[in-house]
C-alpha cells in the first residue's frame, strides 16, 4: 500500500520552494534521490518533515555516502546498502558471460520524532 503525503507529513511545496535543485532530486514526497552534497538540501528537507514524517535518501558517491552516515548517526533511523550486478560478456567470444557490478547503492530510512 502506498504511503500518502499526510503520511508522511510532508508536501510537494517543498520542492516549489527549492527550486530547480530540488525538483531535480525529489522524485517523491519524503525521498531524497540524489544531490546530497548540495549544501543545505538535506537540512532544508529534514526542517520541512513534519513529526512522524518519514524520509528515504539513497546515495552513489562517497561523499553523499558520508552525508548519509553522519545523518544516520544524528538521527538514527536504518542504513542500507544494495549492491547489483549485471550478467555481461567476458573476453571476446561473447560465449563466457560474468557479473559486472554496478556501483552500490547506500539508502537511509528515518522516521522524524
């Protein structure tokens, strides 16, 4: 079942009020896709999530992995960390096939006291 914004405790306006940058990394109430290292995005974010409001973020690079960590010790909530991989050819035969990792995903979820 899909969680509604009064759920979450938190609007679209948000994204509205942000502008460009933020429209780019909300993709949904309460998640932060990207754009971490943004300065005070996740801030901006976590002031506008009303109590009991929750918030997913995911992160690529190290430096927004390290963003996510930090939030994580501040504010608990729970770290994840997804990895995949691909089936892809191996040498040049195209008959040998092996894994071919994609970078790993860090994802965070916290529910606002």
């Amino acid at each position: 079942m899909p969680v509604t914004r009064a759920e979450l405790g938190f609007t679209f306006g948000l994204a509205a009020s942000l502008g460009p940058r933020a429209r780019r990394v909300a993709l949904a109430p309460g998640f932060i896709g990207g754009g971490l290292g943004d300065a005070g995005l996740f801030e901006a974010v976590w002031a506008a999530l009303k109590p009991g409001g929750r918030l997913v973020a995911n992160a690529v690079s190290l430096g927004s992995e390290a963003k996510l960590i930090d939030c994580f010790q501040r504010h608990g909530g729970e770290l994840t960390r997804l990895e995949i991989a691909k089936s892809g050819p191996a040498g040049r035969s195209g008959k040998v096939f092996v894994w071919r990792p994609a970078a790993p995903i860090i994802q965070w979820r916290v529910t606002k006291p």
